[in-house]
C-alpha cells in the first residue's frame, strides 16, 4: 500500500501597499529640515545670543532679585494652573463623556473658547469681571479677596487659557474606555473609589500627564492675558515674559536671551520629566493590562 506525502501548501504572499508620500529617506530628511529650520534654529540663536557676553555676564544677569522673583512667579503659577486644569479638566472631560445633560454641546463648545479668543481680549475680560470695581471685584474685595492685579489674578488667567488643553487630551480616551470595564468591577463589588483608582485612573493616567503637560507649557510663556490682570509690579507680579518684553524695549537684547534662555531650560528640564513619568505611567497601564 503506497503512501503519499503532501507537500505543505506555500503561504500566500501579502502585497506591500505603497507609501502615499515619497520615500522613507526623501520624508524624513524633508521632516527633520523642517523641524531643524522651524524649532532648532530659533532656539540656537537664543543660546548663542545669550552666551556671547559671556557665561558670566549671564549669570550676573538672571541672578539678580528682580529676575528671579519673576522667574520664580511665572513658574510656580504655570504649574498652579496646569494642577487645578488637570482636576478640573479631568472633571470636565468626565461630564462631557459619561453624562448626557441639557446644554452639553454648548458647553462643549465653551471648552474651544479660550483657544479661539485673542488673548488681548481675555485679559480684558478678566480684569473687568475681577478689578475691585469689577462685576465680582466689587463684591470680592469687601471680603478681603483680591484677584486683580495680584498674583492670584495671574494663576486666573492660566486657568483659563489651558482649560482645553486637558479636557482635549482627556476626552478622546474617556470615549475610547467602555463603560463595561467600570460596571465589571461595580459587580465584583468595588466601590467608586476603588473603580476610579484601579480602573479609570491608569488608563487616564498617560492622557492627564499630556494634558498637564500641555497646559504647563502654554501658561509658562503667556503673556497677552495676563499683563491686564497681573499689575506688573516688580518683585511681586511682574512675570518673566514680560520682563524679556522690559529688556527688549531698553535694546539690552543679552539681558533679554539670557532669562528667555533659562526659561527655555527650566522648561525643557519639567517637561522632559513630565514625559519620563507619562511613560512609566504608559508601561505600568500596559503591565496591568497585560495577561
């Protein structure tokens, strides 16, 4: 009885798609000549510019009391601000997503306002709703609460502006997350503590991170909303914008780059940390999730 032995069928093979843009090479040269042209080159100038007095002159310039009052202020309000945007705007992101409310598309419109108004013109609108004879100044300041043209007023404005840098981040990764994961657990008997804990907040986590990121960024340099509202008082809510615009206008363009260049490190140092915790976060989700 003869035998017959079959040879394994070959497996079919797949067709690459082309690449709808030129080559891998042609691309990211275009890319990182963009990149070098729009980003690099900008910010090597500032370095070069700053450092062409001398490392020492440098130091001696952002040494000085009125510097870094205004360094320590523009920085510690950035990161105030993205704190409360990251509460508020996890909040907000939860709302939109979770529950269906009347004037929830209008207030979803409301969270793209700041991006689209001029920030001249939130300035304005804030100090005219908080000046101690503003709409909420006059009833504020009676009781010892005064916004405008403090440092409080500053943190106000940030709020504002990075309001939808969070609730953005946020939102597409609360639509993506089903509601069953959260009822799976209600019936395994979690509270909503414990939901919100072990289940919401890691998948979050990467996207608040962002969110934060994002709004800490944009509140360290602003300056057309809050040089209204802030007072611009030296030593006390003068903010480091503002000071390069003071240094430009007296034509000392050293003194000018040289805290534009330590505002620019101090930022890339937070937001590089900023990162290195939203990939762990990342990994630690992946971990979990992991069987």
């Amino acid at each position: 009885m003869s035998s017959t032995t079959l040879a394994p069928a070959a497996a079919p093979r797949l067709r690459r798609t082309p690449p709808v843009l030129p080559g891998q090479t042609l691309t990211l040269g275009l890319t990182l000549a963009w990149l070098g042209l729009l980003v690099l080159l900008p910010l090597a100038a500032v370095a070069l510019t700053a450092s062409a007095p001398g490392w020492g002159a440098l130091w001696q310039t952002v040494a000085t009391p009125r510097v870094l009052a205004a360094l320590k202020l523009s920085f510690g309000s950035a990161l105030l601000a993205a704190l409360v945007n990251l509460v508020f705007g996890g909040m907000t992101a939860w709302m939109l997503v979770r529950h269906r409310f009347a004037g929830r598309k209008l207030v979803d419109a409301l969270v793209d306002l700041p991006f689209a108004l001029p920030t001249a013109v939130a300035g304005i609108a804030l100090t005219a709703l908080y000046a101690p004879q503003g709409w909420l100044g006059r009833w504020l300041v009676p009781l010892g609460l005064q916004v405008a043209f403090q440092p409080a007023g500053i943190i106000v404005a940030l709020v504002f502006i990075g309001l939808p840098f969070v609730v953005r981040t946020v939102q597409p990764v609360l639509q993506d997350l089903s509601p069953e994961y959260e009822e799976a657990a209600r019936s395994l008997g979690a509270s909503r503590l414990q939901v919100f804990a072990h289940v919401l907040l890691p998948a979050m986590l990467p996207a608040l991170l962002t969110g934060f990121a994002l709004a800490f960024a944009r509140a360290a340099g602003e300056y057309g909303s809050v040089i209204f509202i802030a007072g611009n008082m030296p030593m006390a809510s003068e903010i480091a914008p503002l000071l390069i615009v003071t240094r430009l206008e007296q034509y000392d363009y050293a003194g000018a780059t040289a805290i534009a260049l330590v505002m620019l490190v101090i930022s890339f140092a937070l937001l590089l940390l900023i990162n290195l915790l939203q990939a762990g976060s990342r990994r630690h989700a992946s971990g979990r999730s992991a069987p």
